[in-house]
C-alpha cells in the first residue's frame, strides 16, 4: 500500500522510510473472485496447480459454530471497528500511521527472529537482528525502516504456525475466533507459542497489553480501510472465500521455506 508522494514531510522526515517497512505486507494481498475462491495480488503470487487448489477440501468440522463467530467478527467490524479506524484516519496522516505500523513490527522482531532460528534459516535470523539493531537507534525505535532503505535489509514475515508448517505439521482443520479472526488448529498453538515471545506480553499491566494490541488493531485496520468491503461485494460466500484465502495464503508461505 504505497504512498502516494515520496516528497519529504514538513519536519523533513522522507515519506519513502516510513512506508518502507509497510510495503511488505502488501505481498499478502489478496482480491476476492466471483465464484467465491481467492486470487492474491502483489510481488509474491502463489502457484499452486490448479487441479491442486480444486481438489484440495479444508477440514471444516466446527463450520456452524465458525461461521458463528465470522459473522460477530463481520458486526465488529462493521460497528466498532470500521468507525473508530475511521476517525483515527482522519486525525493522524498516512505517514504518521505507517510509522507507527512500523514501531509495532521492531517490537515483535523476537517472533521473526526466533522462528528463523526454528526454521534453521540463519540468513533470516541474521537480518532480523541487524534490521533491530538499525531501525531501533536510528529509525527512532523502529519508526521509521532505515534498515530496509539504505541497506535492503527486507523483514522476513515468520511465525511460530510458519514453523511447525515448515516442520511437516498440517493445519488440521480451519477455526475461526472471535476478534482474531482466521486461523487452524496448528496456527492458533503456534499464535500461543509466539506470546511468549512478544515484549508486549511482558509488560505488568493487563489493561497496557489489551490498549496496545487494540490500537495496534485499529492502526493498522485504518491503513486497509475498505479492502473487506470490496472482498465482500464481488464473493458469493464471504466466510467461504476467507477460509480458503487463509488456507492458501498459509500454505504457499510455508512451502516458500521448505
């Protein structure tokens, strides 16, 4: 999700480094097709065969009880969500919020960098490391991505359901849960597994931790603001078209490390 200007900000602040960090996550976009399957859009497509994806059937045996839930996470959405993102968007500029994007990921840096370790990807491992070291004094605690702009040092996206994947666990069957939304049975131990490793876990006070991860949320939901509106007007099952967008998006990022 680029920025529109790479011109410098007022206080001389260049737009390029802030949206450095965030232009990674747009590898993971996805557009909704009309016959309810999931195409993904940007830098990095998935190939899989397509007599694959046709056969291929995601166990689903709590589907009445997630599509519960996909239709709370829907309300939510629509009645909290999307207003509060709303008016956060239009006090804070693009910019501002694709920094503070950015300072969320430095934070969660032990994740990547621990399941690089996990996956016995020592390269990985190391640019982690070195993207922490730099973002952290000279990016102002990671708002800024001078690590990815002056030395291509790109953000390696793991995590701890990534790694038991690249290990030869399968996902098992597909969950969908409350305010986090999608996710499998291998993803929702290895999610566990990752808060431990989450700084923002560490921190003494509950209500901190619940405040930071809901703006986190919110942050970050005002930088797609529209996108699940779209997806659902051009799909004939929204949960259906989510679960198999997750199921793929999941798979091709594991076999991408094997």
């Amino acid at each position: 999700m680029p920025i529109e200007s790479k011109a410098e900000l007022s206080d001389g602040i260049d737009t390029e480094e802030f949206n450095s960090g965030f232009e990674d996550r747009s590898k993971s976009d996805w557009m909704a097709r009309s016959d309810g399957r999931m195409e993904f859009k940007g830098e990095s497509e998935p190939s899989f065969p397509e007599e694959e994806v046709l056969e291929e059937k995601i166990r689903d045996p709590l589907e009445p009880l997630n599509r519960i839930f996909f239709h709370i996470n829907d309300r939510l959405y629509f009645w909290v969500l999307k207003p509060v993102a709303s008016g956060y968007q239009k006090v804070f500029s693009k910019e501002v919020r694709i920094g503070v994007s950015n300072f969320f990921s430095n934070i969660a840096t032990p994740i990547r960098l621990v399941n690089c370790v996990l996956q016995a990807n020592l390269k990985g491992a190391a640019t982690e490391a070195l993207r922490f070291l730099i973002n952290t004094p000279f990016g102002l605690f990671g708002f800024l991505d001078p690590a990815q702009k002056e030395f291509g040092l790109e953000k390696r996206e793991e995590d701890l359901g990534q790694t038991f994947g690249v290990w030869g666990f399968g996902p098992a069957f597909y969950l969908e849960w409350p305010i986090l939304g999608s996710s499998n049975l291998r993803d929702t131990l290895g999610y566990i597994g990752d808060l431990f490793l989450d700084p923002i876990t560490y921190l003494p006070s509950t209500p901190i931790r619940i405040g930071l991860k809901t703006y986190e949320k919110v942050n970050e939901t005002s930088l797609r603001l529209g996108e699940y509106e779209d997806f659902k007007k051009v799909v004939l099952d929204p949960y259906i078209a989510k679960r198999e967008a997750y199921h793929q998006n999941r798979k091709y990022k594991i076999k991408e490390r094997k």
